[in-house]
C-alpha cells in the first residue's frame, strides 16, 4: 500500500496534463472550426426580410413570390438587394419526424425549395429564420435545440442561402436555476455555445450560407462565428402599434425601438464590423410605416453611414417614386458597400450630430443630421479635423448635386429631422 499512494498521484497528475492538453486542443479546434466565411459578405448584406410588413400572420408562398418578382422587376435586385428573407410565419406549429422543421401546410404548402429555387432562376438568394432554442418567438415548439445537424441538412437540401438564428426562448422543464423568462431562458454560457455551434455546422454544411444572428445586443464573438449580428432589439416598423419613430417611441413598447435609439446603440460597437462581419441594427423602415420624407432619407443615410446590411422592410410592389429613388440611389449605397470601416459619429453639438466614414481613395463620406423637434440647424465640420489641409470637392449625394469646393470648414442649413449626406476628396 505504500506504493499504491504515489502512484496514484502521479497517474492523476499525468491525466490532469494529459486532460488541460485535450482541452487546449479541443478549445483551439472549436475556436478555429467557428470561423465565418468572409468572402460571403464582403460588403453589407443587401435584401428584403417579411417581418416589418408582413409579420408572422400575413406572409405566405405567394408573397414571396411576388416579392421577389416585384424586386426583380423595380431594379431592386441589380442595385444589389439580392437575399429575400422569409421571417417568422413559416413554419408548422411543431416539428416533424426526426425533429425536422416542417413548413406551414396552409401558407407553404409546397414547401420551401420551390421557392428557393424560383429566387435562383430570378438570379436572387433565399433565406429563413430560425431559432436555436426549443421554441421559436411566438411559443411553438419547433426550435433547433437538439436538432441542429437536421436543421441545417434541410437548408442545404432546400438550397437555402441564408440564416437568420433568431434568440428567441429555451425552456428546460428540469432546470431549478435557469434564467428568468424575460431572458429568454438563457444564460449566456448557453446563448454562446448554441450559436458556435451553428456556425460550426453551417461553415461545414458544403453550401455557402451567409449567417446573422439575432440576439439582441453585441457579444465580443459575433466577429468569428457570423456574417452579421443584431446589435440592439427591435425596430418599430407598420406591424407595432404607432408604427416607426424616428427619435423616440411615441408610445414605448420594448423591445422595439426608434431609428435613433437603434443608431445610438449600433455606433457604440462600430470598431468591431468589417472584415466579413457587419453590425446589424435590423431592417429598415421606408414606405409607409410612420416616418416622414426627411425621416425616411435621414434613417436610409445612416444605414448606408453605419456599414449596416440594407434589409428592407417594405412592399416592394408598391413603393411611390421617392421611396424607389431613395431605395436605388447608387451614390449612398455606393458609401455602405464600401468595407473600410462602419461610420460614427464624430461631432455632437446640442440636437445635431456629424458622422464620418471613411472611403477608399482617401475620401470621406459625411452625415449632417438635426434631430431637433422643432427647428432649422446650422451644422459644420472643421476639415482638419478628418485631415484635410487642403480645399476639398463637395458632393451632395442625396440630390445627386455636386456643391463646389470648400476649404477649412463645411457648414449646412438643416431642417428639423432632415439630413444632409456629402461625400468629400481633397483637390
């Protein structure tokens, strides 16, 4: 016996080393097999989600059909916005055999694949929304938890192009400690490892498949597992009561939130997007859902500023001239897809803001907004501040108008919640 005692010591010593190295190992391994595919998203992501029209009750197979038709034939599509996204409602109410998702029988009664392959003949991606945990936003009980590796077999087989993983809620009935139920059910241990699971899985599936994740806030992992990453709740779109708002709700319903709260929110993370991955402040809100015309203007000038995937939220079928030429001016979507950098502010002074983004070629694109209620701003810039020492060409790129030359200070009228976007080069 007085061998047995250190022996037993040294082999549980050998096998704590041999375990940490497993661990490093299997560490190294998850970290490196999560990595996204950037060469899917170069530049922001550019489509149309169902949610903000259509929410979960009105979308159906004919509907996405005709929306992807509609975008075809508005130049939608050859402006860039290719993903046509199929948000909550469709799905059955449960899951299927083997834990399969199952479309709904009435609304999808084709299927998916059908309209996969339609989007594809119309040279366009299709995509859909899911969720990661045992239930999907509206208590069905269809999510992917335990079921991932089906899930996403069925993607490829649909032909699927895109994923929008959804947070939404885990409830696990033998749990005596898990998180309240306005967290969803998660924690955050939870919320971390089915999400690189997903990625691990969806990089691995033999179909490029551009992932967003939809978890409400940014985490310091997005960069490495996604394409794209909500980085705040919700907007308030047509389907909230009130519709859209433009600086604060006028009636508060968390967790949806006006362009401005959003946009405050998005630019705190700006440092992170680029590289493949883009900050996700979630679908835009033209057309008739609340915002005025300047509104409308100033909420699609910060997208495009902010790097922002351009995920409209609309009828595509029925937009008026200001909404299409808002919508397909080259000039601003030309600012987001350019990947130096996610724009930010860069000058606050009283109810106005400046944002900045820098372009290639040594231009910059700005952002001169007046968020006051009730009255014109005069808002400037001091050029050496973004490092011009020259006089430099301005052009307004949401009239399409070249303004001349400046030099030491740019300086515009700007009515109440209107804005003025310009792109600059030094002469």
């Amino acid at each position: 016996m007085l061998y047995f005692y250190p022996v037993i010591s040294i082999s549980i010593f050998m096998y704590k080393k041999v375990f940490a190295v497993l661990l490093t190992f299997q560490l190294s391994f998850t970290f490196l097999s999560a990595q996204i595919k950037p060469e899917i998203s170069e530049t922001p992501p550019m489509g149309w989600n169902s949610w903000n029209w259509y929410g979960k009750q009105a979308i159906n197979e004919a509907v996405v059909k005709k929306v992807i038709d509609d975008m075809a034939k508005s130049g939608l599509r050859d402006a860039g916005y290719i993903y046509v996204i199929i948000d909550g409602g469709w799905r059955a109410t449960e899951l299927g055999e083997n834990g399969a998702l199952l479309p709904h029988p009435v609304k999808f009664p084709k299927g998916i694949k059908p309209l996969a392959d339609y989007a594809h003949l119309k040279g366009m991606k299709l995509g859909v929304h899911v969720v990661p945990g045992t239930h999907d936003c509206g208590g069905d009980p269809v999510g992917g938890y335990g079921y991932e590796e089906v899930h996403v077999q069925q993607f490829v087989n649909w032909g699927l192009d895109f994923i929008k993983l959804d947070k939404c809620t885990f409830k696990n009935k033998d749990c005596e400690n898990c998180p309240r139920p306005e967290n969803g059910g998660w924690s955050e241990v939870q919320v971390e490892n089915a999400y690189k699971k997903w990625s691990r899985l969806l990089n691995n599936c033999g179909r490029d498949i551009l992932f967003s994740i939809s978890a409400y806030e940014y985490r310091d992992w997005y960069p490495d597992v996604c394409n794209m990453a909500r980085t705040t709740y919700d907007i308030r779109a047509r389907i909230h009561k009130g519709g859209a708002d433009f600086v604060k709700p006028k009636r508060y319903e968390k967790p949806h939130l006006s362009v401005m709260e959003i946009a405050e929110q998005n630019n705190e993370v700006a440092k992170f997007a680029g590289n493949g991955y883009w900050n996700d402040p979630d679908m835009l809100v033209t057309g008739v859902q609340g915002l005025s015309s300047d509104e409308q203007v100033s909420h699609f000038a910060l997208w495009c500023i902010m790097s922002s995937p351009l995920m409209l939220g609309n009828d595509p079928g029925h937009m008026d001239k200001f909404e299409k030429d808002l919508l397909l001016n080259k000039e601003m979507i030309a600012v987001n897809q350019d990947p130096t950098e996610q724009g930010t502010i860069i000058k606050r002074e009283g109810k106005t803001q400046v944002w900045a983004k820098k372009l290639r070629g040594g231009k910059y694109a700005l952002l001169f907004l007046n968020l006051d209620n009730t009255k014109q701003r005069d808002i400037s810039i001091n050029l050496e501040d973004l490092g011009f020492k020259t006089k430099v060409k301005v052009r307004n790129i949401i009239d399409r108008k070249n303004l001349g030359v400046f030099e030491n200070t740019i300086s515009m009228k700007v009515k109440t919640h209107e804005s003025r976007m310009i792109v600059i080069g030094a002469i």
